[in-house]
C-alpha cells in the first residue's frame, strides 16, 4: 500500500512517511493510491468482532506487515482502545422510531476524536521509539481535536505538542481539557480568531518544507491520512451492526445504510465515502450548522467561504474551511490530481470556486446534505429528551435533526453519529430547558491548575501568529537538543 497526493505532485510514500507528514509538499492531502474493497463474504465474516478488533483489520488493509507486524498492531490497537468509560468502546442508543445514535464519545476527552486520535499516537510513538527520533505536532483546533491530542500524547518523551484553539468560541470543557495540562511537551495557545483564522498561519508553517523536515513538524488534524483511516472502522461497525446484513442471504445483495454525520471540516464524511469506495451501499447525508459550505456545494456548487465563520450552539462544526472536501473531490474525479490542484489553488486563493455543473452533479449523487440554525438544534434536543428521555449534544443535533424532518424510507435503516457528550456543551443543555449529570472527570477540571499563551489579533495577526508559532518550534526543539547533550 502507497500514499500519493490529492493534487497529483507526489506519489510512492509509505504510511511511515504519510504518518508523519501534514499536508503533503504539493499543498495536497494523502490517500492510498489504492482504495481495498471488501467483497460481500469479508463483511459478512467482520459480522460479531467487537469495535477493536474492526479498528485492526481496518488498519491492517492500509499499514504494511512490514511497518507494523500484524501482532504488533494488535496490541497498539487494543492499548490505544483501553479506558473507554464503556466495554465496547462505543455504543449504539436504539431509541423510538428507529432512531439510532452511534455514541462516539466514551473517550478521555469525551469526543469521537479520542478513537481515531489514540490510535494514530500510538503508530506514531511506535516508530519513534523504533527509529530513535523525536517530532513536533502542530495543531490547530474548532474545540474537540486539541484536546484529544493533549491527552492521548502528554508526557510522551520523543513527541512535542504546540496547540492552538480559538479563544472565546470553544465550551469550558473543551478548553480545560486542553489548558489544564502541564506536562512538559505541551504548548498551548489561545488565539483572538475562528479556527478557519488558525489554519492560515499553520498552512504556512506546513508550507516551509525546510522547517518541516528540520524540525520533523507534523499534524494530528485529520490532515493526517491515519485519523480518517482509523474512523472507517465506525462506519463499517454502524454498518455491521445497523444494516441488517445478517438477515441477509449470502448470495444476495447486500443492504443499504444511511448514515447521518454532523459535518465541520469533513473528515468524517471523507472517512464514510471511502467506506463506500470500498464496497459497503452507504448512503451519507451531511449536516451542518450556519456555516453551510458544504451544504452550498452540494445543492448549488459554491464552494466559497462566508465573510465571517457564525458562532453557533455547535461550535466545534463552526468551520468555513472543510478541508477534507479536498479528498471527496479526488475521488470523485477519478483522482485527478491536476484539476485538484486548480481547483484547490483557485478557493485557497480567492476564497471561493464554482463547482461546473457535472461536478456538481456527481457530488450531490453520492452526498446529502441539510442546514440547522441554533434554534432548530435546541428544538431537536428538546424533542429528543421528550421522546427518549436522551441528552442530545448541540452537534448530534445538528444530525439528529434530520430524523424529525426527512421521514426514513421503508426498508431502509438510517444511523445517526453523536460526535461527542452533552456535558461537554452544559450551557447549551440548560438553554434547551434540560439537565444531564456531570460526569467526576468533567467536574475535576475546575480545580485544576492552567496553562497557555495567548496569541493577540494585531493589524498583521497572521504573519504575527507565525512568527510566534515558529519561534516556539525552534525553543522546542533547541530544549530537546540541550536535553540530549
């Protein structure tokens, strides 16, 4: 299995290489050159392994035997995977009227992004320790990734963490999780700006291939081809366990599944097409808040970014950059690299692109999609809470939504993503006229002692930004060096 870039510039690169890289040299994103399917007989076999076992033949369909020996990955799987506040992982609420929520969020930090995130730490401490060298994570985060990060890589020795999030447009338990650790190879800052702001001056540190290279720089966004590889495995779970399969004859067809995901920067609706690539009938419907660019480019082709991004009741979707779009284009155009790398210079550049009706067209065929304002989120908390007695969080609503106004349709199971836990987003709860009991975890946070920087919104913020982001990866890398010696 070989990587390649999205804009058709680099090829060849092993999962070593990918693992390590944030967007490739070209401005691209990995893929596998090769997409595995899964024949009818293999899934059918998967029927019954639990999430864990999923995560490892997933894995194992993309990561050579070479890089990590097959009991080796057994084991980074299953040590990634403990310390989930339930048995299984994850787990599926069967409500009323067949609305079924895949929860997601039974990690450390209480978000979806713990299953993908502790995985891809470990394949990176793996071949650390096996090559005897050290990296730097650059990440910037809309509230859940930068706290998943922190906590699945604190205190690791070869791996340093420089952390940035939006101040002000995140909850109190996304930021806590992130500027109450102090261990020593975290760096946290907090910036006056949208996560959309923080990716410009990152995009620009990842852009100077000379500090990446001296300064092993990398990213943990789902940029990084193993966070999307691991979330395939929840599609094919919700897909095993959701879709009727084994009711199914095994010379016959197999069963659809819709699956409704809440969308921000499309790493998740990337992870689910591929699936589909790989053989499972899928259908993906994408949901979003106010900041609707994905549902634009559906319905009417206009990739283009707001002015503004909106603060919603989901913050950690508040995002008018959904990166990972770049990868359904690839695909979707048969892996076209030059009309990526046109397309993707030209909205990188001006902030916009039409998409030409056949693209368009192809899009909308494999992708649905659907807006919700915040008082559309509160109706479907307070619905869902009517009905089932169950805490929606403001982003599983945004989802959720779906069910209460586009009816399912006779023979046809549908599955609903929750991204993370109601108690990371209290104040939306009680805006909705609920309570959900905190777990001792969230409620430990408030005694603990902080930590951050603040990077201040100047006249030139953005080259301001980059200068301080920079000069904190030199320091970084100077004290690994003093340490050495």
């Amino acid at each position: 299995m070989q990587y390649c870039s999205t804009r058709g510039g680099v090829h060849g690169r092993d999962f070593c290489e990918v693992l390590f890289s944030g967007f490739a040299p070209d401005g691209g994103m990995f893929m596998p050159e090769e997409v595995p399917v899964l024949s009818p007989n293999t899934l059918r076999s998967w029927t019954g392994l639990t999430y864990t076992q999923l995560v490892v033949e997933v894995a194992s369909l993309f990561i050579p035997t070479h890089l990590i020996p097959r009991l080796d990955l057994e084991v980074l799987v299953a040590e990634a995977l403990t310390g989930f506040s339930v048995p299984e992982v994850l787990r599926i609420a069967r409500l009323k009227d067949g609305l079924s929520i895949l929860e997601l969020f039974h990690g450390e930090t209480l978000a979806f992004k713990d299953l993908a995130m502790t995985c891809t730490v470990r394949f990176l401490n793996y071949f650390l320790q096996k090559q005897n060298r050290t990296a730097i994570v650059l990440v910037g985060t809309s509230g859940d990734t930068g706290g998943s990060a922190i906590q699945s890589a604190k205190g690791l020795k070869g791996l340093d963490l420089v952390v940035v999030y939006p101040r002000g447009r995140i909850t109190p338990v996304q930021e806590k999780h992130m500027i109450t650790c102090l261990e020593d190879n975290v760096h946290v800052f907090a910036a006056d700006g949208s996560s959309d702001d923080i990716d410009r001056p990152l995009r620009r540190l990842f852009a100077d291939q000379e500090l990446v290279s001296s300064q092993s720089l990398m990213s943990l966004n789902s940029v990084n081809w193993s966070r999307v590889m691991v979330q395939l495995a929840h599609f094919i779970y919700a897909y095993l366990e959701l879709s009727g399969i084994e009711h199914t004859q095994a010379d016959g067809g197999l069963p659809e599944l819709e699956v409704v995901v809440p969308t921000g920067g499309a790493g998740n609706i990337a992870a689910g097409y591929i699936v589909k690539q790989m053989g499972l009938p899928l259908k993906l419907v994408a949901m979003v808040n106010s900041n609707d660019i994905v549902h634009r480019t559906v319905t009417v082709g206009d990739f283009s970014m707001a002015s503004n991004v909106t603060q919603t009741l989901a913050p950690a979707i508040d995002i008018q950059d959904p990166y990972n779009m770049e990868r359904l284009f690839w695909l979707l155009l048969a892996r076209d690299g030059a009309t990526v790398r046109n397309m993707m210079k030209e909205f990188q550049q001006s902030h916009r692109y039409s998409l030409p009706e056949n693209q368009r067209r192809l899009l909308s065929q494999v992708l649905s999609t659907g807006t919700v304002t915040d008082e559309g989120i509160l109706e479907t908390m307070r619905r869902c809470w009517e009905e089932n007695q169950y805490v929606l969080c403001p982003h599983t609503a945004v989802a959720v939504w779906h069910h209460y106004h586009c009816p399912l349709s006779p023979g046809l199971n549908r599955c609903y993503i929750a991204t993370a836990s109601p108690a990371k987003f209290q104040a939306t709860v009680q805006r909705a006229g609920l309570t959900f009991e905190l777990p001792e975890a969230v409620l430990a946070l408030d005694k603990l002692a902080t930590r951050y920087q603040n990077l201040e919104r100047s006249l030139n913020w953005c080259k301001d930004w980059e200068d301080i982001l920079r000069e904190k990866i030199h320091s970084v890398s100077s004290a690994r060096k003093t340490k050495r010696c």
